[in-house]
C-alpha cells in the first residue's frame, strides 16, 4: 500500500448549497445568541456582540462567495 493518498478531486457542484447552509446556520446563532443578552451580565453582552459582529461580517462574506460560486456554476 502507497503510503501516499492520492486526494479526492475537486467536486465543487454542491458549494452554493453548502454556503446556504453555513449562512443560515450562522444567522441562527446569531439569532440565539442576541435572545441571551437579556439574561447576560455586562461583560458577557459585549462578548456576545462582539461574536455576533464577526458572524455577520462572515456572512457578509459567504454571501459574495455564493455569488461567484452561482455565477462560476451558469458558465
């Protein structure tokens, strides 16, 4: 036996749907993060909003990498 792998190809015909996917669960824990702030003390609000802040900076993202992968799959 090779001790070398030879690697999986490049199948890139399910990203936009796997992106959807990140994006959505993303926007949940968005979500489910902000319903805890009521229940967080100061500290742990500004955690929060700072993670959340990252979170839709990814999303923001991801959504441009769901473009370029729609466009990539209509040619």
């Amino acid at each position: 036996m090779s001790k070398y792998h030879k690697p999986n190809p490049d199948d890139r015909s399910d990203n936009v749907e796997k992106l959807q996917a990140i994006v959505h669960n993303t926007l949940e824990n968005i979500e489910a993060a902000e319903e805890t702030l009521a229940f967080s003390g100061q500290e742990e609000k500004a955690k929060i909003q700072a993670k959340n802040k990252r979170r839709k900076e990814a999303v923001e993202g991801l959504r441009e990498e769901i473009k370029d992968e729609a466009s990539d799959r209509k040619q």
